[in-house]
C-alpha cells in the first residue's frame, strides 16, 4: 500500500477512525506521529509538551531508553502467552514485584488489561467471595459508590460510577449502586463549614453503611482524588475514616487506584497518605509507566482462599481477558519500577509539586478561577461564570475547551474535564516544562474566558 499524504490520513481520521469521548460531528485531527521525554511530535514537527500525561498513564516520559530496551528484549522471547492456566517469568516476576510494593495484605495479583477491567474484576470478585467464604453472606450484592465517581467504560464500572453526563444514558443497562455524596471541599451543602466537612462526609457513609451493610458487599472508591469529577480532591482523613468504617460494619474496600497510583500523588500507592490497605485494589494506566494496556486487580489472602476448592466445587475465578498479564506489558511495567528506584522518581517529585502549588496559588487570583486543586503532580483549575455564587459556565460554552485550544498554539497539550482544566503531566516533567504548561494555562484563561463576556 502507498504511503498516504497528511491530509489523506486527516480525512481517513475524521471520516473513519470513531474517537473516544469525542463528538465526531466536529473533531479536528489532532495527528501524533512521534513523542520523546515530555514532548509530543505531530505529523507536521509540531511540538506540544505533555500536560496530561497521554491521558494520564505516562510517567517516565516518553520513548525512555530503559523502557523501550524493556519491550524489545522481551519481543524477542515472546509477545504474547495466555493467562488462563499458563504464565511466563515476566508476568510472575512482575506480580511478585506489585505485591512487595503494594499495601500490606495485598497477596494476589489478578491480571487484566485496562482499568475498567480492573475495577470489573474487583466487583466481581467481591461479589463471589461474599458467597463463597466458609460463613457465606450472598445478601451481599449491593455496592456502595461515591457521588461523580468514575471507574472507567464497561458496564459494572459504570453501574458504580456517577458521572451524569457519561453514566445517564446507560441507566437500564446497570446494577443498583447506593451513592453517598461526593467529598467535595468547594461545593458543600450550605451551611456546612469547611472544618466540619470531613466529620459531614463520612456521616453521610456511615449512615448508608449502618443502614444496608447486610446486603453491601463493597465500597468502591478512588483514594484521594476523583479524577473524572474534575480532579476533585477529599479532605484529608477521608480514606483512612471509609476504611474504618468499612471494617466496622464488614463491608469490603476496593480502591481504584488506576489514575493516582505509581507516584502521582507524591507516593508510589495514594493509600500510603493515610496508612490505608484495602481488600481489592485496581491498578492501570501507569502500571507500565503509559506504554502498553496493563491492569491488575491485588486482592488480600482472605479473599483469595475462598475460591480454592475441589474442581468440581467451581468456586474458580470463571473471569479473564484473552492478553491479561501480557508479557511485553509486564516487561515494560517492571522496567517502570526500576526506573522509579535507578531515577529516584518519587524523591524527585516534591520541588516539582511545590513549583505547580506556586503556579495554581497565582492562577487561582484570576477572576475566572473559581476554585484550584492539587495533589502530587495532579491539578485541577475550575473555571466559574461567577466566583461568588460558583455559578458554571454552561457546559455548551466549552470553556475549559477554548483554554486547551489556547493552550495548544503555545506548544502545549492538555485536555480538559468540562470546565475543569487539568494539569497533569509525566512525573519526569522539569521545572521548566511545568512553567510552560502553567504559563499557558494562565494565559489562556485569560483569553478563553474574556471572549463573550
Ligand atoms: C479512577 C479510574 N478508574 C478507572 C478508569 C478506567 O481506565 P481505562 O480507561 O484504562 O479503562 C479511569 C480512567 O480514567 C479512572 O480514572
């Protein structure tokens, strides 16, 4: 086949290819033909830094000596070997690997390949050992979910997500979801003071979990920052209280870690902020350090142990993914882990999360910003029609959008959650980079957001 022209690809793109959260109707191609370290490469030599981390999942940068070395010598022993009753040393090395990092408790690495898998799998598993542990509970079908959670596309994470305009549609599709409201320090309920509200937050869980905790087999949250709710940060203390309550009224935790794990938050595990281990956690995107789809679900000793039995039992896991636990994803996702130790990725990440604090300090004084947020290396900037009354921008006035757009013509790429612009670049992002990204960000919310007024 001839190789196509620019335009050629262009056309194919919007006419053909069908994008991910993307209203074909008006898609302008955005041709990414190359990227080193931080930055992207379009298919004319464009450069755009990369400030969302290709969705969140880079972490070392892109085309990292180490982990493209990973992936080649790997190919040259074997790409793929199937999960269901067979295995291969780089898959088996790296789960032993997960387990010595993970939360303590966490024995069992069960493998998928993206995070809607891997919080499937984890509602799944909930659900089964609930039946299947010597003093079964199979009232325990119900889940308890966090008001604008996002777990990720298939259909029993979207039944414990809560995103309005991306869950509504699929309503009949989905399986009953007790939700508590969303821990949202800008937007609480009047009246309530911001001290007391963690004290309110965790009321609301607990009066969900005292009242239905016989028939709720799990509680289903991302630690620390709800990432699709626009980067939503919980009051601190908020994980470690759900996990005291969950334990009080025995009910499991799982913890969907596929956006904040591998360093994000300053911590390799957004647990660790709070000294927190669940019973299932969720890991993805930078699992392999945003190379290759990769999941796995870590599950405690007890959970495991009740789907051993005889054969004929069937207590078996009847779950999986034809490249869960793919050898070339977990050659990729080891070097990973030795870069973070070779690099010392975390211990590099705090004049880097002090530099974005600085850049939203002075980005949160400008007239539209209603509200800045920020754990680790993830930021959120929520853009309002009115500071005062916090009143949005109407979703159809796309300025989070416009913001991006302007972004863009100064090199720098991000993609925004509704009014919502996140900042979210690879950990191996310089100082320097950041300033761009933030620069960008500031300036474009000065124009983005004078247009129409
Ligand atoms: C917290 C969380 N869970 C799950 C997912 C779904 O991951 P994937 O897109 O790999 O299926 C996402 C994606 O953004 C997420 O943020």
């Amino acid at each position: 086949m001839k190789e196509p022209f620019d335009e050629q690809l262009r056309d194919w793109d919007r006419s053909i290819v069908w994008h991910a959260f993307t209203q074909m109707a008006e898609y302008e191609p955005f041709l990414i033909e190359r990227a080193h370290a931080c930055t992207l490469v379009d298919i004319e030599g464009s450069e755009y830094l990369d400030g969302v981390s290709s969705m969140w999942c880079n972490v070392h940068g892109h085309r990292h000596p180490r982990l493209d070395a990973a992936v080649c010598e790997q190919l040259e022993r074997v790409a793929h070997v199937t999960n269901l009753g067979a295995s291969n040393p780089t898959t088996i090395k790296l789960a032993r690997r997960l387990v010595e990092l993970a939360p303590a408790g966490l024995e069992h690495v069960f493998f998928s390949d993206d995070g809607a898998t891997a919080v499937e799998v984890a509602i799944k598993m909930a659900l089964q050992y609930w039946r299947q542990r010597p003093d079964p509970r199979p009232a325990k079908t119900c889940y308890v979910a966090l008001g604008e959670a996002y777990h990720g596309d298939t259909l029993g994470s979207v039944s414990v997500g809560g995103v309005e305009r991306f869950h509504a549609m699929f309503e009949p599709l989905l399986f009953e979801t007790i939700r508590v409201p969303v821990p949202d320090p800008y937007r609480t309920p009047p009246g309530l003071a911001p001290e007391s509200c963690l004290e309110h937050y965790l009321g609301e869980m607990e009066r969900v979990l005292a009242e239905h905790h016989e028939r709720i087999a799990a509680v289903v949250i991302e630690p620390l920052v709800q990432g699709a709710a626009g980067m939503i940060v919980h009051p601190p203390g908020y994980l470690r209280g759900v996990r005291e309550l969950t334990r009080k009224y025995d009910v499991l935790l799982i913890a969907d870690e596929v956006a904040v794990a591998f360093g994000r938050t300053g911590r390799m595990f957004a647990c660790e902020h709070e000294g927190v281990s669940p019973d299932l956690l969720c890991l993805a995107k930078g699992l392999t350090g945003g190379y290759l789809p990769l999941a796995a679900t870590l599950a405690t000793g007890e959970i495991y142990r009740a789907f051993l039995g005889d054969y004929a039992e069937s207590k078996t896991f009847f779950h999986g993914h034809t490249y869960g636990g793919n050898p070339l994803g977990a050659a990729v996702a080891l070097a990973s882990l030795d870069v973070f130790e070779e690099e010392g990725t975390l211990d590099k990440l705090p004049p880097k999360i002090a530099r974005l604090a600085e850049h939203l300090e002075r980005i949160s004084a400008l007239p539209h910003v209603g509200h800045v947020r920020q754990c680790g290396l993830i930021a959120g900037v929520e853009l309002v029609r009115d500071r005062a009354t916090k009143e949005p921008y109407p979703w159809s006035e796309k300025r989070g959008l416009r913001l991006c757009e302007y972004a863009k013509t100064e090199g720098v790429w991000l993609r925004p959650l509704g009014n919502v612009v996140v900042i979210m670049p690879p950990l191996a992002v310089s100082i320097e980079e950041l300033d761009r990204i933030c620069g960008a960000v500031e300036r474009g919310a000065a124009i983005a957001l004078s247009e129409g007024e």
